[in-house]
C-alpha cells in the first residue's frame, strides 16, 4: 500500500484518537465504532504496516461521507479525507474495490453518471429545452440534481427564469469529476474527467453550480491539480442571494419559519453560509439547529444510498431528529443530498422544500 | 471454538440483535481489540494483534442486551461491554475472546427534564450529545472530562469518570439519579427511583465503577445545571506546593469553585508553558468561580483574600481563560503523549493530610528506581477534604519489542501505585482499573475484596463479564 508521507502521518495520528467522534454523521446514525476516522485509520494502519491486506478495510473506506466534519473539529489540523481518498485510489489500482463500487463506475463509463441512468425526466428534459443555447451564463445542474432531485432541478432553472437571467443548461452537461473521485479518489479518469468538463464550460463567463459537491470539485480541486476553468464560478445560493440583494428577485417577506440544512460541502469546504440565510430571511424568518453553518451534520450522500441505504436513511432521521428538537417546522435544504435523504424520512407535520422553492413560493 | 458451534452462537445472537447488528468482520473485530490503553496502543503499532472478540454485537435496547446475555451464559461465552473505548484501563478490551458488546446504538435522548433537571438517556449516548441536548434548552451538564467527545454515558458511569468543574458540581457518581442495568443472566433491572434514600445500600454506587463486571449499564438519568451567569477565572503561582495545598484546603473550607487545578512546577514549565503560555517558575493554579453574578463577585473576593494570605502571586484572569478554551487541545494528536513515547497516568486520591506525601513518594519511587522517566503531575480534582493527583510518568525511548516495553511498563506502575498505596492513596481516581490495575485492586483492599468477588460469584457465576478487569 502506498501512502504519501503526509497520509501515513495522519493515520497514525488518528488512529488513537477519538476527539472527532461525536461529529461523524454516519457513526453517530449507524452507532457502529467502526464508523468513525479512528477505526478507519486503525484499519489502515494495519495495512500500512502489512498485517493486513486493503481488502479488509476499504469496505469500511467506502463508508464515509468526506463530508469534513472530523477534519472540521480537529483542532490538531490532522485530515482524514486525506487517507480515505487514497485508500480509495489505491484500492483501484490494486483492484479490490468492492463491487458495488466497481458497478457504480462502469456506469459513469456507460452513461456519465453512477445511477445508469440515461433519460433525464420529462418535465427537466422540456425545461432545458426551452432554454437558449448562447448565454455567457450556464447553470451546471450536476449528474445528482439530473437523476435524483429533477422537481428541483426544474424549481432552479425557473427561479432564475423569473430573475430574467440569461443563462443555458448544457444538454449533455459532463460530470465534474465528483462522483468519480468520491469513488475513485484522484485517479487519473477522474483527471480526465475534470478536464474534459473544464474544456466544455471555459466558453462561458459564467458557471452557477447548482450542487455544491460540483462548486467544490470547481473550486479546489480543479485548483489543486492544475486544471484551468477560466468561468468564473458562483453557488447557486451565492448567486441567488446576489439577484435578491440587486432587486432582480423580489420575494415577499413572510411569516414562514424557514431552519436552513446546511449542506457541508457548501459550508465546510467553501465556507459559504451566509447567502442561503440572506435568501431565507429575505423570505421569512430562519431558526437555527445548534449544529448549523461549518458545524452542519450531513443528511444524506446520494452515492452513498446507492450501496448503504439503511445506513443513510438513519443518518436523515437523526437530522430530522435535531431539526425536531429545536421546534423547527419548514426544514430547507440547498443540495439533492440532501433533500433526497430528508424526503424519504419526512415527519408527519414537518415540511421540507429546497431553497429555490422557498424563494418561488414567496414571489 | 469448533466452525459448526461459532456458526449456531452466531445465528442466535443475530436471531437477538439482528443481523446487520451482528458482526465478525475483520474491521470491527480489530476497532474493538484496541482502546486507549497505552499497550494496546503499542501492540499494533508494532504490527502486533491485540486479542480480539469473535463477535460483535450492538444491541439496541436492554431486552436486546438481555438476549446476548442468555446466549452468552448458555454458552458461557465472555462478553466485554465497549462504549466509546476511551478508556485507559485497558476494561474495553476482550481479553478472553468472546463477545464484544457495543453500547452505542443504545443512544436515544428519551427526555430532557427540565422538572427535576435531568436527562435519560441509553448509556450508549456520547455524553457531548447529551450535553448538546441540554444546550439546546439552556442547559448544561457540567460533566467536562477530555473526553467528552468520545465517551459514552455509560462509560464514565462505568469507570467512575470525572470532568474539570467537579469540584462545584461532583463526579459522575454524583450526577446520577436512576440506572436500568442487565445483570449477568439477563434480568433488566431498575435501581431505586431517586438515589438519596434509606432503603438500604445505594444500587446506582454498586454498578457505578464495576466496569462491565457486574451488569450492563442499558440507560441513565442524568442531572442537568442551569448555565452559570458568570464564569470568571483567576490564575495563581505559588513558589512552593506546600502552600498551594494549605491554601486551597482553606478556600474550600468557605466557597466551592468549579475548576481547581495545581501543577507542580515540572509541568509548569513543560504543558502549561507551551499550552497557556505561562513562562514563570513556580506551581501554576487555576481557579474558575460561577455561578450567579454577584455572589461570583463575593467569592472571588475571598479567593483573592485567601490566596494572598499563602503568598500567591496574582496572575489575573488571562493564563485561566485560555486554559479553559484549550482544555481540551491538550489531548489531540500532536499535544497529547503519544507513541513511540511509553506514558501513564497513575491518578489517585486521599485526604489532604496524605496527599503531598503520596506525590513525593510516588514522584521519588518512579525517578529513582527508573532513570529514564519523567514524572510530572497535577492535583485537578479537589474536595472539602482532599484532593487527587494526576501523575504521569513518560518515557521517551522505551524498549522496541512489545513484550519488553510490557515489561517496563507494569515495573513503573507496581512502583508507582504501590508508593501512593503505601502512603495512604487508592489505586486510582477516575481512570478505572481495568486489566491494567486489576492485581493492585487485591493490594489496596485486602479482605475487603471478598465484598466485591461476592457480589460477582453470587451475580456473574459463569464469570462471563470482563473476565480479568477489576481484579475479579
């Protein structure tokens, strides 16, 4: 197994230490120990001494979210993405991934995204349609919003319809590279893919991601290996917030109580949690969970509840359960991750919509 | 254990707790075969395997512990109960093979009292999910040990934890009202419904600290504190200890603080030097008072008094107030011992008439008969009556070979802990026992072990329970 120094180092440092347990969303749901970065690091650090074999413990790998909380609350510096991703690379190239892992990637090869799908639905496929195809502006869906969450893919593109922006959605939109190096880590497929996507977006000025998981693959890692995207790239929410504040959008202040879900991509990785506030208070009133902003616990990984569903329903009935416990009525989310994992558990009584539908429905 | 019979148990504790709830997975075996143990720790960084179960269960519920535990006696299989597997005793670890019972999926929030100021909770929660729920209605839980993040209620009930405002509020002993607990045979018991009674011996103290040995600990009420108006803090040297102690002994005569904390002047000049950025020598202290404002102001007036009566020099509330957002910095990996280092932390606790002997016998034994050691200490948890002292040794260069380092190791702790013995102190505060102290449990308490092998002969028959913690 070959781990960079800097991964073999942060798995010996966190393969004792159990400070970031309380905030891992998955072992804090699931209740297994082998859920937390330290078990994953033990297991790794037995293979990095070779007593064991990857095979023992990429099984494990595969169940965590990256979602940063534990590299987030270590006050040490020590990130455990950093071995999970390489566990993951090195599992491919050894060939021992598992094979639910190995079937998800086939269909990124046979059909661009990792659900095989290959028809977006109806209402999308029209909504798109009716788009123009020259603007110097595209809103980058993403492969999870496509297939996934299409009633807020299409609540997006007419948000921002109603705003009067010019803007196109790509009819074959590429992938970022997310749900390849969520599987694969940074191997070099998912370095194509990122630059195949960089080549098919740097004809725009501008790139709106709608999900957070693509804004961060734009954002850091097309930076960090080197991949030129000339577009300049704004969240969805960020650029939501901005048609508000310049009065392109004009939502009716109402006496809904909105508590925002922050998606943790969006706040832990690019540090964004103010525009979604901005956006719901321009529209009611917000009420926060005690863990919100860059403490936010996951609700849900769509890759994820391809090859774990029990586990990730668990981990959308605990946030519904904090979301409960502070009296929050309207939960609002600004990811498909999200918002798929929280639908399918909802609480009688509770309501949940995604953050351009809150804007829609107070305008 | 035969393939057919390992199979048949397996089908009936699946048939128990459920079959995703049910492992024997390389991954789970190996996370509950290491806790925080310091040679457990060294075992595997060796490439050593530490023993491991060979199933692990995570019941959901007590009835569901229930069911483990009929099997296990039936089969006469040991079972080792983890929590958070924090602990530093080595209780976690399935020495014997067996089950590994994991408690954590036992972690629902089932009311937050605000009528009696509690909360009952599974004993797998982690106790900061505790302390968040109580957060969220105003409240706190006052239980700040380093491992608040990682430990579960039921391990600190188990091992007799204690966090850094004790001194005001108490240890976990005194934070709970009611306990449900799975005896050996699988019995669910109930203890008494408030614990300050006369109806004979309290049963909450008879689980409390038994370390798995005596019954599985399923869920707990524990106390909840109004949040403190204010919380200010003060930081104190003095140039010799002897003062420090006179002078917290009287302080304590007349207010109760929340955190109290001395160091000797090696770890001054070492932890508290790098962490808090006190460069002067001498024995640092600090003190936190809270509560309700202005009797905080009246306290901190006598403390002021009190204090200078002994010679201490005022540091004034800066050294105290980044002690306090550091407290926990000190145990991530980078500020806490680690490996390749060899360390211990052999804490105990007497009255204050024994307690500065017990440093300086313990503080000598470990230099003198062991060269290569550094000691260090801190009294963090003080009483009417006394107070406890966390004494660590550290031994930069131990020896290579596991068994060697083992060796070494159980040298410092016998001379160590039989110094603190033999001067008047217990074989530990708030650590627990576990398989790392267990044959020093016999030393300290003599005859008076037969009161404990009792209650396990007569409850645990078959010995199924942690076999080999706690000296049982």
């Amino acid at each position: 197994m070959h781990f960079t120094e800097k991964s073999r180092k942060t798995i010996d440092a966190c393969r004792f230490c159990w400070m970031c347990r309380h905030i891992c969303p998955i072992g804090n749901a699931t209740g297994m120990e082998r859920n937390t970065a330290r078990a994953r690091a033990l297991g790794l650090s037995m293979v990095a001494r070779g007593v064991e074999e990857i095979g023992a413990s990429i099984a494990n790998v595969y169940e965590c979210a990256l979602c940063g909380a534990c590299t987030k609350e270590c006050l040490t510096a020590w990130d455990p993405i950093l071995f999970t991703t390489e566990a993951k690379l090195e599992a491919a190239m050894a060939g021992e991934m598992p094979e639910y892992i190995v079937s998800m990637i086939e269909n990124i090869e046979r059909t661009g995204n990792a659900y095989g799908k290959t028809e977006l639905c109806t209402r999308l496929s029209e909504s798109i349609a009716s788009l123009p195809t020259d603007a110097e502006t595209v809103l980058f869906l993403g492969k999870n919003a496509m297939y996934r969450t299409c009633r807020q893919a299409c609540a997006a593109i007419e948000l921002l319809k109603k705003a009067g922006v010019s803007f196109t959605v790509l009819t074959d939109e590429p992938s970022s590279g997310w749900d390849l190096f969520f599987l694969a880590g940074g191997a070099e497929e998912t370095r194509q893919t990122m630059k195949a996507c960089a080549a098919s977006l740097n004809s725009f000025k501008t790139v709106v991601a709608y999900d957070p998981n693509d804004a961060r693959m734009f954002r850091r890692q097309f930076k960090e290996w080197g991949i030129g995207l000339n577009a300049e790239v704004k969240t969805f929410t960020e650029f939501t917030a901005e048609l508000i504040a310049s009065g392109k959008l004009t939502p009716k202040k109402s006496a809904s109580v909105f508590t925002f879900q922050d998606p943790a991509s969006l706040a832990r990785d690019l540090e964004e949690t103010v525009p979604a506030r901005e956006i719901l208070n321009a529209c009611g009133t917000t009420l926060e969970m005690l863990m919100n902003g860059r403490d936010t616990n996951l609700a849900g990984n769509l890759l994820m509840a391809e090859y774990m569903p029990e586990a990730m329903t668990k981990v959308a009935v605990r946030r519904w359960e904090e979301a409960q416990r502070i009296g929050a009525s309207i939960l609002v989310t600004a990811n498909p991750d999200d918002y798929a994992a929280l639908e399918t558990v909802k609480p009688e009584g509770c309501r949940l919509i995604s953050i351009e539908e809150a804007v829609l429905e107070c305008l | 254990m035969n393939k057919f019979l390992f199979s048949m148990i397996l089908t009936e504790l699946e048939d128990a707790v459920g079959i995703e709830n049910c492992s024997t997975r390389a991954i789970d075996k190996l996370t509950h075969s290491v806790d925080y143990f310091w040679l457990s720790r060294l075992f595997v960084d060796r490439g050593e395997k530490m023993p491991e179960a060979d199933f692990v269960v995570s019941p959901k519920d007590a009835k569901e512990v229930s069911k483990v535990l009929k099997i296990a006696n039936y089969y006469k299989i040991p079972v080792t109960t983890w929590g958070g597997g924090g602990g530093t005793q080595g209780g976690a670890i399935p020495v014997c093979g067996g089950i590994v019972l994991d408690t954590k999926r036992m972690n629902q929030i089932f009311d937050v009292n605000t009528d009696s100021m509690y909360i009952e909770c599974g004993a797998g929660s982690i106790y900061k999910h505790i302390e968040n729920a109580a957060n969220e209605k105003g409240y706190a839980t006052m239980h700040y040990p380093s491992s608040l993040n990682c430990s579960t209620v039921g391990g600190f009930l188990a091992h007799r934890g204690i966090g850094v405002v004790s001194t005001k509020y108490g240890k976990i002993d005194d934070m709970v009202l009611q306990m449900e607990v799975v005896l050996p045979n699988g019995d669910i018991i109930e203890t008494s419904p408030a614990p300050k009674h006369a109806a004979g011996p309290d049963l909450n103290q008879i689980f409390i600290g038994s370390e798995g040995t005596l019954g599985i600990i399923t869920k707990a009420q524990m106390r909840i504190y109004n949040q403190p108006e204010e919380r200010r803090f003060r930081g104190f040297l003095f140039q010799d200890m002897h003062n420090a102690f006179l002078a917290g002994k009287e302080l304590l005569q007349k207010i109760k603080p929340s955190v109290m904390r001395l160091y000797d002047e090696t770890e001054t000049g070492s932890i508290i030097k790098k962490i808090v950025g006190v460069e002067k020598k001498g024995a640092f202290m600090n003190i936190a008072i809270e509560g309700i404002a202005e009797i905080v102001a009246i306290e901190e007036k006598i403390l002021l008094e009190t204090f200078a009566k002994y010679g201490a020099e005022d540091l004034g509330s800066e050294y105290g107030e980044k002690w306090w957002k550091e407290k926990i910095t000190f145990f991530y990996p980078g500020h806490a011992l680690d490996l390749p280092w060899m360390f211990g932390t052999m804490d105990s606790i007497a009255p204050f008439d024994k307690i500065e002997q017990i440093y300086w016998a313990m503080k000598n034994a470990v230099e003198s008969n062991f060269p290569m050691a550094r000691f260090i200490a801190h009294f963090s948890h003080w009483y009417e009556w006394g107070a406890m002292i966390y004494d660590r040794f550290i031994v930069e260069e131990p020896p290579q070979d596991p068994v060697e380092a083992l060796r070494l190791h159980q040298q410092i702790w016998n001379c160590g802990v039989r110094a603190a013995l033999e001067n008047g102190g217990v074989v530990n505060d708030h650590h627990g026992v576990g398989i790392k102290l267990g044959r020093l449990m016999k030393e300290q308490y003599g005859p008076a072990m037969q009161v404990f092998e009792g209650l396990k002969k007569q409850l645990d028959p078959n010995n199924i329970l942690n076999p080999f913690k706690l000296g049982l």
